[in-house]
C-alpha cells in the first residue's frame, strides 16, 4: 500500500543534542512538508520541497535543518539552537506543485513523531 | 494573503446529536477546500474537499460541507455523531500557493 513513515514515533532528547526524525513516502509525490504541532497552535509549517535537492523554509525553520536527496525521503534535523522542541511533527506530501489543478494543494501526512526533550 | 478561520475551538456534542463545526475563509485567488480529521496521536486525513463543481461536498465517515461562496464559509456536518468520531479537525484552504493554509482546529468532543 502506498503511504508516508515516519519514525521513530516517540524520540527523546536530551539537550544540546541534534536529533533526526525520518520521512519517506512511495506516493511518488514531488513535494514534501514538515510541520510542527504544539496544543492549541494547528499546524506550523517548518521546511518544503518541491523537488530533490531543493527545499525553503517555512514560517518556523529557525533551529531546523533537513536535505531531500532522494524523492522519497525527506528527513528533519532538529538541533541544539532549537531552544523549545518538545512537540509533535508531521511529515506530508502533495502531487506536482506546478499542476493547475486543486488537486495539488491536498496533502497525505504521515503518523507523526512525538519528541520530547528530557 | 488568504487566511482560515475555524471558529470554534471546541464543541462538546451528545453521541446521536448533529453536529457543525464552522470555517470560514479568506482569500482573492480560486479557493479549494478542505477538511482533516486528526485522532490522538496520529496523523491528518483527509475526511472531505472542494475542488469545483457541486457546493454540496460529502465525505468519509458520513460527514458533508457545504461551500459558500458568499459568506466565504465551508462548515462541516454531520447529522447523528458516534463517540468514535472524538477527535481533532481541521479546514484548510489551498489557493494562489500550492501549499494550503491550516486553521487552527476544532476539538469535537462526543459524549455517551
């Protein structure tokens, strides 16, 4: 069945270190998001890409890095300037950006990853 | 710049009640819209959209919207709820961006 992963679902970290979280999707879906989830905030968009080897950042991006080397996989490093990141991710995916139709704005998420700083 | 609104940001409900959950919209490009349902600890999925044609969209899980282009609005529906149907939803609006805008969410509390 075609799906987004991510993994693992629950991470601690202890601070000061840099943490990766895992995002792979066989959609074959161009683009690929991540967002940040904190109780009563909705969605925060951290990093996209719309194709490999190119990504922007989002409304959030500061304390975050992340590569897109292959389609289908988008991973997100949260490191230690990150001063608070205690919170839900979601990884999602779109069909080609440069479609016309609306069907480019639906997204698929992923079931998330919980990360806790200790 | 487009924006979503999702009024309510709880709604306590008895098991059998209808329900709605409000959203409205804002924006000056062509609007396509949607609604997520989110359970504890999981991911978003995709319950209902708006792409064109018919303002009368249904979903998964007997839920339908209604799009309304005059008071910019796109409320979520369901006539008799389910205790399974606790959970996080959320509108979000996809226009001149291919990335959509996310309302905050409506916490849908369902009480036996």
């Amino acid at each position: 069945d075609g799906g987004i992963t991510q993994s693992p679902k629950y991470l601690f970290r202890k601070e000061g270190q840099n943490v990766t979280l895992s995002c792979e999707q066989n959609l074959n879906h161009d683009a690929m998001y991540w967002y940040r989830q904190d109780p009563g905030q909705g969605l925060r968009l951290i990093y996209y890409s719309q194709i490999v080897n190119d990504f922007q950042k989002g409304d959030i991006a500061e304390g975050y890095s992340v590569s897109r080397e292959k389609k289908e996989s988008f991973p997100l490093t949260v490191t230690s300037a990150q001063k608070n990141p205690t919170a839900f991710y979601l990884c999602a995916s779109s069909i080609k950006p440069a479609l016309t139709s609306g069907s480019r704005h639906e997204q698929f998420f992923g079931p998330g990853t919980r990360l806790t700083v200790l | 710049a487009q924006s979503v609104t999702q009024l309510d940001s709880q709604v306590p409900v008895f098991e059998e009640a209808p329900v709605e959950l409000r959203c409205n919209y804002s924006s000056s490009v062509s609007v396509y819209l949607f609604w997520y349902v989110q359970y504890p600890n999981q991911g978003l999925q995709l319950l209902l959209k708006y792409l064109s044609g018919s303002t009368l969209v249904k979903g998964i899980n007997g839920f339908e919207a209604e799009f309304n282009k005059s008071q910019t609005s796109f409320h979520l529906r369901k006539p008799s709820v389910h205790i399974s149907d606790t959970a996080e939803y959320f509108c979000a609006l996809g226009g001149g961006s291919y990335i959509p805008t996310f309302g905050r969410g409506t916490s849908l509390i369902v009480h036996p």
